[in-house]
C-alpha cells in the first residue's frame, strides 16, 4: 500500500515537473519526459500488482501442508528454468527456451497453412456469392468444434504425432481467418470493383492488387485470432501427443509431481502468447497503415 | 459513319424479386468527337445508370451502344470513368493510384521511364504533382478529385466519363476543378461525358445538355445547344445574353416541365 502512495506521489512528482518548465526546456528533453512518464504509468502499476499478488501468494502457501508451492518453493526449485532458459544438460533435459521454440515451430508451420488456406478459401466464399450459401454452414458449425477433438482423428489419418500436432494447429486457426477474410472481401466497395473493371485487371492482379489490401484490416484480425487459438491448441495437443515442447513439458512436471516446473511454464506460456498477438496485430498495423483510413 | 459513341434505342430495367422497373426508355443519343456533353435531371431519373452503360459497368436491356462502331460490352480504359467520391484505393499514394492505371494499360507500350514521366505529365496537368507521395486520406476533396481525373485521363480514353465529379465539393473547389477541366479539354480536346445536378457547371462546360425527363422510365426530354465559343471565362460568361439564356431554358425544363414532385 505504502508502494502505491509512493508511486503516487512520484508521478505527480514528474507531471509537476513537465508543467513546471514547458517553455524553458527544449522539445526533446520534454518528450524524453513525457516517454519516461508514459512507461512509468504503464510498466509500474502491473508490477506492483504482481508484487502484491507474490506477496498474497507466499503467505496463502508458506503453511506446511499447502497444495501448492509458494514462490520462494518456486525460486528455489524451479529458479534454473527462469533465469537460464538455455541449457541443455542432454538426454531431453533441456531449457524452457527450446520448449517453447519447439512448440513455437510447429505452431509457425500449422498457422502459416491455415493462414494461406484461410485467406484463399475465405476470398472465394467473398466473392462467390453460392460458394458462401453453399460452404458458410458447414463451416459454422465446424468451427464450434474444440482442437482436441480433432486431434484422434488426425492420429488416425497421420500415424504419427507430429503432423497430427499441427493439423490441431491448422484446424483450430483456419476457421477464424476464413470467415474474416470472407467478410472483409465481401465488403470490399463497390467503387474499388469498378476502378477494377475499367482497368480490366484480371482474377489475380484483383486478388493481390484490390482484394488483399482492402481486406487486410479484416484479414488481420482473423490471423489475431487465430494465433491465439492456435497458442491454446498447441499446449493442450502436445500434452496428449507427447515429445519436445512446452504442452508436453506440463504433462511430463505433472507425472513426476514438479509443480514449481508448471508454475514457471505458465508463465512462459502466457508470455509467449502475449508476445504471438502483439507480433500479428503490430504486422496488422504495419501493412495496413494506408487501409484503416480513408 | 456518323456518331463517335452512338447509343442506339437502348432500354434498361432492373428486376429485382420478381418486380421489373424500367430506369431508362428508348434512349438515343449521337456524340462527336471532341464533344462536351451534359447530362442533367433530377435525382433518381437513371442520370448515372446511363453513364454506367456507357462505362459498360451495367449491361443494356435492350438497345445497343457503340464507341467508334464496336459495341460496348465490358468495362475497359477506353471508357475512363471519374467517380463522384473519387475511389482512389486508399492504401496507395497518389502516384501509385495513377501508375496503376498506367501499368495496366502501357505495361507493354512504354518503358519504364516512359511510365513514369506520363504519370508525372497527368498528375501536373491537374496540378497534383506535388502531391505525388501523399495517400488519398492526407490530401483534401478537391485534391483527391484532381487525381481521380488524373487517373482517368492516364488511361489515355477514347471518352472520359464524369458521374457528379464535383457534386461532393464545396462551390469554390468546385470552379477551379471545373476551370481545370475546361483547361485540359482545350489542350486534349478529349470527348467528355459529364453527369450533374448543376445547371451552371452543365452550360459553363459542355457544348450541348442532354435533359432526362423524371423517372421511372425515363427518357431523354429535350438536347440543348450551347452556342458558345471556346475558351469560355466563367466571369465574361456571367452576363453573357446567349449563357443567360441556355440556363434560363434547362431551368425552365427542370422546374416548369418536369418538376420533381417528390423531391418539394
């Protein structure tokens, strides 16, 4: 509580400075000021809350007999998995990192897929006005259904967990970017199709010159979803299909009673996904920085 | 061979749910190259489905259009078309919206520098060249127009359309683009097919108006001659007896003959 106030009274401290001496000081130094400010207001609340929820934390867990590790158990334990997330001490004893760049690959292989099938079938059911009478319910319905249910299925047709990993992976993301991509192509204005027609740009030039980018801002929030789903797929499958990866890592802490390991590895879960949606929507942002307004 | 673009007893209905409602009756219609043509009538009278005929954007119903006796079938660069709310693709610069046009249509024609150097000729004929690195949503109205323009008249047309081209303006921006126009049409002498609602703009520039009687159905009500030369100054023109007179007689067949009742 103490900390709060502090913090308090440090930001008004440095907002009375910035007003203090507008005219004196030059333009950068108060942009250098107002930066410091803004991190200050974004990065110091978060971090007390986290410290406080440690702090509440420790003392719910620190009685003998606690379920759960408190976060010094976790330190102590599990300490070499957050601050050396590299090492590779042989026979699959290997850091976080890896496990996380192991899941990550496959993930970049399932995505990539659902997002270039996504955005080709979802620009056909756009444009084609039976494609989409004839396809949006089926995929309406197949879209309610969970990633792991998939995953028997897919064991099936590929015989191996590998490929039926990232098939999870391509069927949990694909439907998102299809029905985006659908929506964005179909409100694509009519004005554009005309300047297209004039022109007589044929299919593909449309598709890559007019399509894509007047769709892109629909686009990119499907492919946002998408990761996201396919963040969440990616964990639960690898725990059932097993080897190198993060999903299977819990698994593996769980059978051997490391619950300090799956506290650790929520965290870089978390982190990662985090990381996976700001990736795609700053791309999003990057690419469709003419779009958005008009 | 008579008529540059011919429009011969076309007729156009649209269905739709089973309902048919004829927009355009027998329409007939011969222009000359190098014309100036205005077409004017109230709101809702098929004004811009007739220009969309003639961009082949729509289909006839019936009837038959011809641009240097080959009917018109399909929109093409031939037939450039200067849209109402410009339609420049908004995630690419002026000069890009304008090289678009001009790949497409001299890809194989010029060369590369050949390209570049007309795109630049067109965008300073509408004085955007200055602009060339802008998007579309950091220049003005007017100045996005301008470009619209530009972008048409790069395709080199055979006809340039023009669908309410100043109708989203305020009335400044409005004489100069109109200014502008009458500028290029005196070095290209380009035949120019224009829609408005603007009894002035539709005397100051063109050399005959094509007055649609309301719709449904309509038809073509009455061809006014403007009998003035060229180059015409808008302030000259002001008192000017013949101009005068060519704006009292669209007035009198907007307001007195087919008054829009619907709209009062």
């Amino acid at each position: 509580m103490s900390a709060e106030a502090q913090f308090e009274t440090v930001v008004q401290a440095k907002k009375a400075k910035v007003f203090a001496f507008p005219a004196q000081s030059s333009t950068r130094r108060v942009d250098l000021r107002k930066v410091a400010a803004n991190v200050a207001r974004s990065v110091v609340p978060p971090l007390i809350v986290v410290l406080l929820v440690l702090l509440v934390w420790q003392i719910a867990c620190a009685t003998p007999g606690a379920s759960l590790p408190p976060p010094s158990l976790v330190w102590e334990q599990a300490g070499e998995l957050i601050w050396n997330p590299f090492f590779d001490y042989g026979n699959g004893d290997i850091g976080l990192a890896w496990r996380v760049l192991a899941s990550l690959q496959r993930v970049a292989i399932g995505f990539g897929f659902a997002a270039l099938v996504g955005v080709a079938v979802g620009a056909f059911i756009g444009q084609s006005v039976w494609a989409m009478r004839g396809l949006d319910p089926i995929f309406q319905i197949l879209r309610t259904v969970p990633p792991l249910a998939w995953l028997p299925l897919s064991l099936a047709a590929f015989r191996d967990s590998h490929p039926s990993a990232i098939f999870v992976i391509f069927i949990t993301a694909v439907w998102p970017v299809i029905i985006n991509t659908a929506v964005g192509v179909r409100n694509i204005p009519n004005d554009y199709r005309n300047v297209a027609a004039i022109l007589r740009l044929n299919p593909i030039e449309f598709f890559f010159k007019v399509m894509v980018p007047a769709a892109a801002p629909y686009i990119f929030t499907g492919l946002r979803i998408g990761i996201g789903l396919s963040w969440l797929a990616i964990v639960a499958a690898e725990m059932l299909t097993g080897g190198v990866g993060i999903g299977f890592f819990i698994w593996d802490a769980w059978n051997s009673s490391r619950l300090p390991d799956i506290i650790v590895a929520l965290v870089y879960i978390g982190v990662v996904g985090f990381m996976l949606d700001r990736l795609v929507a700053g791309f999003g942002a990057f690419i469709t920085r003419g779009t958005a307004a008009n | 061979m008579a008529g540059y673009l011919k429009i011969d007893h076309v007729d156009k209905s649209f269905e739709r749910n089973g309902v048919t409602s004829e927009v355009l009756k027998d329409i007939s219609l011969e222009i000359e190259q190098g014309e100036v043509i205005s077409i004017i009538g109230h709101s809702g009278c098929g004004k811009s489905t007739l220009l969309n005929l003639i961009a082949g954007l729509t289909e006839v119903t019936s009837g038959a259009i011809f641009l240097e006796d080959k009917t018109v079938s399909e929109p093409g660069p031939e037939r450039a078309v200067v849209f109402q709310n410009h339609s420049l693709l908004p995630w690419l610069t002026v000069y890009e919206n304008v090289n678009l046009a001009v790949g497409k249509v001299f890809g194989a024609k010029k060369s590369k520098a050949e390209r570049h150097e007309w795109i630049m000729h067109n965008l300073d004929l509408v004085q955007m060249g200055h602009a060339r690195d802008k998007r579309p949503a950091e220049i003005s109205g007017g100045m996005k127009q301008r470009v619209g323009i530009a972008r048409a008249l790069a395709m080199e047309p055979k006809i340039l359309l023009l669908d309410e081209p100043f109708g989203a303006l305020d009335a400044l921006t409005r004489a100069h683009l109109q200014d502008a126009v009458m500028e290029i049409h005196g070095r290209l002498n380009n035949t120019m097919i224009m829609i408005t609602h603007d009894v002035d703009e539709a005397v100051l520039l063109s050399d005959r108006i094509v007055m649609m009687t309301n719709g449904p159905a309509a038809r073509i009500g009455e061809v006014l001659e403007v009998p003035l030369g060229r180059p015409r100054q808008r302030l000259e023109l002001a008192g000017d007896r013949t101009y005068l007179k060519c704006r009292e007689a669209v007035l009198k067949f907007l307001y007195e003959r087919h008054r829009f009742v619907e709209a009062a």
